[in-house]
C-alpha cells in the first residue's frame, strides 16, 4: 500500500478545528466512479456538498475516491490501477479484489488520521467497514430490496443506516433500524434558468424498463406534443432489448431519443419544458430528474413511485397519474403551474446547502452519541 498523505499535509481544521474540536470526517465514494462530472451520480453529488460544507464549517474533509477525482478537502486517492474497472461492468473478481483494497485503505485512514466519523456512501459497504470504534453512517441510496439479506442489520457497534426518502424509509422491514431520511439535494443556484416555456416535456435517466419511458411516451402521443428524452443507454441485455421492442419503435419526428446529454443541455430542456415525465414502475428513493425539474422551473408529472410520491405535490409541483391517459391530461394540465413555485419548494426542501447542513448536524450528532434510528433495531 502507497503511504496515505501525513496528517500535517492535510487541510487545517479551522477555528473549531484540530485541538480546539473540529471533526476529521471521511466519506468513501464508489471505487468505480470518479468525482466531478457533469453526470455525477446522486452519490456522487452529495459526496462533493458535503466535502465542500465541511471545509467551510471549518472541520477537516478526507475523500476515499478514485485517482483524479475532484475534491474540496484531501483526496485519499484509489490507484487507476486498482479502479481499472472504472466506466465499465467490473467482473466479480475485479470488484472483491478493488473492494479489499478500498477496505484496507478506509482502516489505515482511520488508524492515521485520527477520523471522528466514517460516511460509506457505496452499495457493499459491509465490505468496507472499518474495525469497531469510529462511529461510521451509511447512506443508502438503493430501494432496500436491492441490498443481500441480512446487511441492512449490521453487527459492528456503532454502525447507522440512514435512508435519502421518508418513503424508502417508511418502506423498511420489520426489524431494520434507520435515521431519520436525509434527502438528496440539487445545485440549485447552478441549475437556476429563466427561459420562455416551449411545447415540449422531457424524460431523464438511464434506458431501463423500470423507469417506464415507453409509458410516457405513449403519454406524449395522445397529447400531439413533441417529447425529449435524454440518457443513458443500459448494457444489460434485456435493457437492449427493452430499447429496441419498446422505445425505438415509439419515435418519430416529435417523440425523440438524444442519448446522454451534458449538464448545460439538461438545464435548457428542463427550463424550456412544459413538465418532466416520470413514469417510474419501481421506487427510485432519489428521483434526481424530478428534484433538477424543480429547480429549473418546472413541474414533474409521475407515478407516485418512491421518492416522487413526497416530491409532487399536486396542483403545486405537478401532478401523480395512474396511467398514460391520465399523464396525457397531466401534460396539459402543467400549464396552470407556477414555475417560481417549483423554484421555491426546490430551493426550500432539495438545495445541497439545506441537504448539507442536515448531514453536518448528524454528524455532530453520531459522534456526541445523541442520534436515534426509525424503527426496531
């Protein structure tokens, strides 16, 4: 193992800082993904707030990340050698060797740097634990379905779940203790735009069949109005084939599929959209479209699916529908919504400032021993 920086090369706590109490904190990205990009993840983004937020609360911010990730505080760097896996689908052999390695480098952190709290924000974080003392939060970012049996109730002393919607932690099984939610915020003031409202709607996110595009598709058919959709294409092979079977032969001129765009595309569409369309057929505890539709202005008609069932507040941010034909009379509907209204709720609720101050507060918490989890440990 490559030396990690010395503790004297590391940012200074600030005025609450080092002797005089600040917090050391070490948040532990995906190894298969690097910060700071225009498609960073929701793990991602709240990874880089909360690095950012510390700094400027005067504590001490180290990022377990891979090699030229972009970061406030220090960069505690995972060699390109050891995330060769990145951008790709890693083989399960790749993954179990990269995740010992992240492993390893989280316990020799903690033991050198004197680290207050632990943040995995990574899917197998029972991998990555470190040896019991340092209190360690893990955001869970999935639907709790998607985790193996048994890691939602971990074994390590001092070891707290927490969830990123009051859904997905209402959605928990019997017997499986989490903090109150903290939910993912968006760079508000960066996504901020004022243009005049077009005839179009928009759908965002990765080509899978849970997300139901085909759907509004549909939706946008019956209403005769063009629709947008931007992103990811799936390497599964029956994501391709969804692609194939369901969404292709649904464009024509106006229905359209741009593949992935960059952010300064995404925020025009969104602020010149009428509505984002979110048909999600499985809960998405995140649902980051809708939260940068807001944003930028703009009302999100959806299945009261996971995450989307809190955001949506009909008549306000938008409206929830059952079907296409009820999204289809949706789309018009949206017209009657005030987009400084969605700018206000997203400003209020889902800006990373409000989502960072929760986390610094919890913090405090863990580490003083004062938080209390949801449900039956």
């Amino acid at each position: 193992m490559e030396d990690l920086p010395s503790p004297g090369a590391l940012a200074p706590r600030g005025p609450a800082g080092g002797a005089s109490g600040g917090l050391t904190v070490l948040s532990v990205a995906s190894p298969f993904t690097a910060l700071g990009t225009d498609n960073d993840g929701p793990a991602e983004q709240v990874v880089a707030a909360i690095d950012a937020a510390l700094l400027r609360a005067g504590h001490r911010s180290l990022v377990l990340a891979p090699e030229g990730s972009a970061v406030a505080g220090t960069l505690l760097p995972l060699p390109r050698v050891h995330a060769a896996a990145q951008g790709t689908a890693p083989t399960e052999a790749a993954r179990t060797a990269v995740l010992r390695r992240v492993a390893a480098m989280v316990a020799d952190a903690v033991e050198r740097h004197a680290v207050d709290l632990v943040h995995l924000h990574v899917h197998d974080f029972t991998a990555l634990l470190p040896p019991p003392g340092v209190p360690v939060l893990v955001t869970l970012y999935e639907p709790l379905d998607r985790y193996p049996d048994g890691v939602l109730a971990p074994r390590r002393p001092h070891t707290h779940l927490q969830g990123v919607s009051a859904e997905q932690t209402r959605a928990a099984p019997p017997g499986i203790a989490l903090l109150p939610p903290i939910e993912v915020g968006v760079p508000v003031d960066r996504l901020h735009i004022r243009v005049p409202k077009r005839r179009f709607a928009v759908c965002l996110g990765t080509i899978e069949r849970d997300h139901g595009f085909h759907i509004a598709l549909d939706a946008a058919r019956e209403v005769d109005i063009q629709l947008l959709l931007g992103g990811e294409l799936s390497r599964s092979p029956d994501e391709q084939r969804y692609l194939q079977e369901e969404i292709r032969p649904r464009l024509d001129t106006k229905r359209r599929f741009l593949g992935q765009i960059g952010f300064a595309r995404k925020r025009w569409m969104l602020g010149a959209a009428r509505c984002l369309l979110a048909p999600s057929l499985t809960p998405d505890p995140t649902a980051m479209a809708a939260l940068e539709a807001l944003a930028c202005g703009t009302p999100v008609v959806a299945f009261p699916t996971g995450a989307l069932a809190d955001i949506v507040e009909p008549g306000v941010t938008g409206f929830l529908v059952e079907d296409a034909a009820s999204m289809a009379r949706a789309i018009e509907d949206c017209e009657t919504i005030d987009p400084d209204a969605c700018r206000a709720v997203a400003r209020a609720r889902y800006s990373l400032e409000v989502m960072s101050d929760r986390y610094l507060t919890l913090y405090d918490d863990l580490v003083a021993g004062r938080a209390r989890s949801v449900g039956v440990a």
